[in-house]
C-alpha cells in the first residue's frame, strides 16, 4: 500500500471516529461520572474493538457476519439490549463527579477493567461499525494483502480510535471544565441515558420491521 493511500486511510478511521455516536456518548459519561482514568480506559477498550473490526474487514470474515442474517440480528440484538444497560446504569447511577478520584492512584483495578470492557462491547456490538468498515474501509484492503499489511491496518484503526477517545476523556476532564459539567452533570447524565434507550428502541424497531 503506498504512502498516499496510507494517508487516506488515516483520515477516513480518524472522520470515522470523530462522528458522534453511542460510543462517544459512552465516553463523555464514563470521563464525568468516574473520572479521567475511566474515561481514558473507556476510549482504550473501544479502540481495541476497532482493531477487531478492521482486522475481521481487512480478512474478510466480516462480510460473512453482515452477509450471514442471522448473526447480523445477533449482533443487532445484543447490540440494542447493551444500549438498554448502558442507559438504564446511566439514568440511575450515582452522578456524583469524582474530583477526587480524577488524579488518585487507589481506583479500583475491578471497575477500571468494566470501563475497558464497556468501551470494547459497544465498538464491537454495534452493527453501524461493521458497515462503516465494510463500506468504507474495505476499499482500502488490496487482494494480495498480507497478515503483516492487514494486521497494520488493523492496528492504525485502533490506535486512531483510541487515541481520539483519550483525548474527548482528557478534554472533558480538565480542571476548568470540571465545575460547568459538575453544575449540569444529572442533566447530562439523563440526557445521554436516554439517549442510550432511544438508539436501542430504534433498533428493535428495525430488527422486528425486517422480520415482518
């Protein structure tokens, strides 16, 4: 692949990663709600999701899971009722911002691993992102390409994702910023769960219009 095309690809994961979304709300909630580590390791296990995503496109075996309909209303299923957790954890959580904990070095490795975790789910079981790859990505994978160039891309995909997540959880919580979320935080809180539930609903709307 050349350098040129190298460049394109890096603009398309980085506009694709930018675009608002359920993952980016996930992050915004994640770095007010638990604080900066969280929000930083949120970003890093959706990045870690996208490199799955671009090394099953790059492989091929993506196109058999959005081919194969059954396992696309799986993912879509799984999909909406992760959306349902997410907003229901968002709307009843204690909203109560973590000054404190932002900078501590005694946050629990347990609750650290469920942000990663988070991050990782709603990359990986929402069905815009396997589209987006294989609508856009794809046109970037060369037939004779080789695990080495297909493992490469894989890894630019994530590191772009994860690093513009990093800096929207760095971003949301500077100490400046910190008193106007702190002020707003259960209306963001509620704003960003229901939106959650909405995502989710209209999924199921589609997945029960595509059975009738």
């Amino acid at each position: 692949m050349s350098i040129h095309t190298w460049f394109q690809l890096i603009l398309v994961c980085l506009l694709g990663a930018m675009s608002p979304g359920p993952s980016l709300a996930l992050v915004v909630t994640n770095s007010i709600g638990r604080g900066r580590k969280h929000g930083v390791v949120t970003g890093l296990g959706h990045g870690m999701g996208i490199f799955l995503w671009a090394f099953l496109t790059a492989s091929g075996i993506a196109r058999i899971i959005v081919e194969t309909g059954i396992l696309l209303t799986v993912v879509q299923l799984l999909g909406a009722c992760y959306l349902i957790y997410l907003g229901v954890r968002t709307l009843i959580e204690n909203t109560n911002l973590p000054l404190k904990q932002t900078n501590a070095s005694s946050i629990s490795s347990k609750i650290i691993s469920r942000s990663a975790g988070e991050g990782f789910l709603i990359s990986i079981l929402n069905p815009k992102i396997a589209l987006f790859f294989l609508a856009i990505f794809s046109h970037f994978v060369q037939p004779n390409a080789g695990w080495v160039e297909t493992g490469l891309m894989g890894i630019t995909a994530g590191l772009i994702d994860a690093s513009w997540y990093s800096v929207v959880a760095l971003t949301m919580t500077k100490s400046g910023i910190i008193p106007f979320l702190q002020i707003r935080e259960n209306t963001l809180h509620r704003i960003i769960g229901t939106f959650f539930i909405f995502i989710a609903v209209y999924l199921l709307i589609m997945l029960i219009r595509n059975f009738l």
